[in-house]
C-alpha cells in the first residue's frame, strides 16, 4: 500500500515540473516582462497535486480521519 503513495508523490513531482515549464514557456510568450516561477516552488506545486490527489481517492470530500496519537507508542 506504501508504493502506492510514493508513486503518486513521484507522479506529483513529474506533473509539477512540467507545469511549471509550460507556465513559463506561456508566461514568456504572453508577457514582455514575465516573472517565471523559480525551481524551488517545484516541491509546494508538487506537495498541492499530492494531497489533493490523496484526498481525491478519499471520496473527494476531504473527509477521513486521522487516528489521535496516544501516550504508548512512545513507551
């Protein structure tokens, strides 16, 4: 079940650098003075696609629960 996750983050990194290059082949087209989205905002676009895809396979309503953590499993 756990490489189900990581091949969805690695998809989310793919999907987030080509959307930034094509912002930024669009914005340099589109604009005379563009501001092009810098590399390091490649993981937080990547991070966006991720949970949103995650809470998509939870119903798409972003309703599940995340257990409480308790006191024993730090004992």
């Amino acid at each position: 079940m756990r490489d189900r996750y990581k091949a969805l983050m690695l998809r989310s990194f793919k999907d987030a650098m080509d959307i930034v290059d094509e912002y930024n082949g669009w914005a340099a087209e589109a604009f005379d003075d563009s501001s092009p989205v810098p590399p390091q905002a490649v993981p937080q676009v990547a991070m966006m696609l991720y949970q949103s895809r995650v809470m998509d396979g939870w119903g798409g309503e972003g309703g599940f629960d995340v257990p409480e953590f308790d006191d024993k499993m730090f004992d």
